[in-house]
C-alpha cells in the first residue's frame, strides 16, 4: 500500500521551488496558484530568504502550493494518483495539500483557505510573543510532565520520540533552560504557537470560509491530525482541518495507522525531508521517498508501480461505511432494507485509548453488514454497504 504525506510548516527552505519550475507548465501553474492566494509565490520559492518564508502569511500558501506542484509531477492527472494510493496525510498545513489532492476541494479552494488560514494564524500570533520548540528524546511521561508545568502545550506529537511545544516566548524559555532529562530542547523557525489556544481567533475565520465551501468525498481515504483516523466524509475532513488550527497535531497516530493499514510505501511530496525521517524511525520495513527535485521524479515512479494498488475509479451503485479506526466493533445495526439517516451514528470501534463513533454521512438503504457485533476491525476497513439515497456536500 502506497501512503503519500504532505509536509507542514518548517519545512520550506530559500530557493527549494527553484528546479521544479524548471518543468514544462509548472512555472504557469504556479502562477495561477499565486493569482488565486494574492500571494507571488515564485518569488518566494525562488528568491526570498528565510526570513521572508518564515512569515507565516508567505509560509503556509508556499507549502501547499509547492506539494500540489510536486504531485502534478509525479501523476499527470490526479485519476492516475486516485487509482493507485492506498492513503493520503498532511501535517498541520499540509492537510489541505491532502485534501485538495484527495479531490475534497479543489486546487483553488485549498489556496485561498491556506492564505486566509496563514493571515489568520499570524494575525493571531501577533497578539502575543509565543513560538515553539522541539524536545527530542527522554522519556515520553516526563517530557509531557515538563512541557505541562511549564504551562506550555505539546502541539505536535510527531512519534520517534519527538514532541513540539508551544506557548510564550517566557514558557519556551523556562523549558530550555530546564529541559527534561535525555532531551534536547531545540527552537523552530516559526512564527506563533500553532495548534494551542492562542490560535483561536483563526479557527473563528476559517470556520465562516469552510461553510461557503463545497466538498467531495475523499476519492483516497484521508488520515486526521487530530487523532489518527481514516476519513473519507468530504464535510467531515473539512471541519477537522478547520479545528486542527488550535488543536494538537497527532502524526503519532497517524503514522501508527499507516502501519495499522499495512503501508509498505511512502513518498512526501515538497518541500520534503522532515515527515520522511519521522517514517523512517517509526515504520521499520517501510520504503521512504522525499521527493525533494525533479531529480527524485524516476524513483518515486518506480514506488508508485511496486507499492500502488491499482482499483476502479468509477462510482458504484452502492457506499461503504468504514471503520475510523482499529478496535472492537458495537453495532447500532439496522437490518437489511431499512433506511439509515444522513449523519446517523451506526456503530463504534473501541480501543484500549479511546472510543470512536462510526457516522453516515450519506445516509442510505442498508444491503448488508460486513461484521458483527465485537468484531476486531482496522483502519478503513468496511462495516456496512449502504444503497446511496441522494448525494451531500
């Protein structure tokens, strides 16, 4: 199974757009990309120096833009990527990269949410000096304990013993100067603390920009920051990255339900290098690809061919509801034939962490169970067959 991530903030770095503009249309399809964000994003990918990406308003619209760049390289039309990837992830700013090359919204969509979503945030981030850090290594319960009594927030928690704490320039410093014991203490080039409550006002102004937003589902299951779980509901992915903005980011989660899956492949897309060495260390057995130049273009084709999953891009005649997540299955079972409401809970999958609801989000005529009640279940996998009722946005 072949996942492909989608990198967030952090990862840019002057003048890494540079070769990729180099390809016949790209050049163009970046500057229709600025046009849409109000953004010149060619100068910024080429020219500008890391003070001027660091800023989170130039940052974020970068990021995206530059991933969506790196899959037209490697699929032509997004059909080609749709047929063959198994699952789909962005961290942080990189779940809208994911969503738009998901088909849930639309290139143009997911550029002018990131520029509203990076205005937003830095606005946010000017109220109050704050930033973050990462504190790699040392035991997993003391570095929460330290991060906690420092008053800061473990906004990502990135797996291979890496977790990313924000809050005020004062709290930062507390810890660094008190770092727990086997950790390094190390500051990132970002402007606010992101994913915490000092983020709140943005969350606010993504919310009223996602209602006027149309979404399709996810035509590859896509994983949330939030908590680790397959998404497929276009509406549903949608929220989640709107409240992910003041909400930890978990790639723990994400990356351990990419094992769930059984992944044997993945290829982060530009400007990438940070999630592929957070693979790495976590998904032993698991091919890893940054897909950093062109120059990685060949090799990345080869994964696709040894790693994709060729399936049926056509719709058919009936839906699948699948499990979030892995766990125990509780069914709230209608039987054959009887209708199932839009939004209906119809079942939850229990794990030793937590409990998750299995919703509709279609609604539909049930056809057939696929389990039954205490059944261990995985990650995507399918629950009910449901015949569509009508189509939501």
């Amino acid at each position: 199974m072949l996942a492909i991530t989608c990198p967030g903030q952090g990862s840019q770095s002057p003048g890494f757009l540079s070769p990729w503009l180099e390809l016949p249309g790209m050049r163009d399809r970046l500057h229709w990309l600025s046009t849409v964000a109000g953004v010149d994003l060619e100068q910024h990918g080429t020219v500008s120096d890391e003070a001027t990406i660091k800023d989170t308003a130039v940052a974020q619209p970068l990021i995206v833009a530059s991933g969506m760049l790196g899959l037209l390289g490697l699929f032509e039309h997004p059909a080609d990527g749709f047929r063959v990837v198994g699952v789909g992830a962005g961290h942080s700013v990189g779940e809208l990269t994911a969503a738009a090359a998901a088909g849930v919204i639309t290139a143009e969509q997911a550029m002018v949410l990131v520029a509203q979503r990076g205005r937003a945030m830095a606005d946010a981030s000017a109220v109050t000096e704050t930033g973050m850090s990462a504190v790699v290594g040392g035991d997993a319960a003391e570095v929460q304990a330290s991060i906690e009594k420092h008053g800061l927030t473990p906004a990502n928690v990135n797996g291979a013993g890496q977790v990313v704490a924000a809050g005020t320039r004062e709290q930062l410093q507390a810890l660094a100067e008190e770092p727990p014991a086997k950790a390094r203490v190390l500051p990132l080039q970002v402007a606010g603390a992101f994913h915490t409550e000092h983020m709140r006002p943005a969350v606010s102004v993504m919310h009223r920009l996602a209602r006027a937003v149309s979404t399709h589902d996810a035509r590859v299951p896509l994983l949330s920051n939030a908590d680790g779980t397959v998404v497929t509901s276009g509406r549903d992915v949608l929220q989640r990255i709107v409240g992910q903005v003041a909400s930890p980011v978990r790639w723990d989660l994400c990356l351990e339900t990419m094992r769930d899956l059984g992944v044997t492949g993945v290829i982060e897309v530009p400007p990438a290098g940070t999630l592929t060495g957070l693979s790495k260390r976590e998904l032993k057995g698991v091919e890893t690809l940054a897909l950093r130049t062109p120059d990685d273009l060949e090799a990345a084709q080869r994964m696709v061919r040894e790693h994709g999953e060729e399936r049926t891009a056509s719709s058919p005649a009936w839906r699948l509801v699948v499990a979030p997540a892995k766990g125990t299955v509780a069914l709230e079972p209608a039987g054959p034939g009887e209708d199932v409401d839009p939004g209906a809970v119809i079942a939850r999958v229990s794990s030793l962490r937590d409990t998750h609801e299995v919703v509709c989000a279609h609604g539909g005529q049930v056809l057939e169970w696929l389990v039954e009640e205490g059944d261990p279940v995985s990650p995507g996998q399918p629950i009910l067959r449901l015949h569509p009722m009508g189509q939501t946005g």
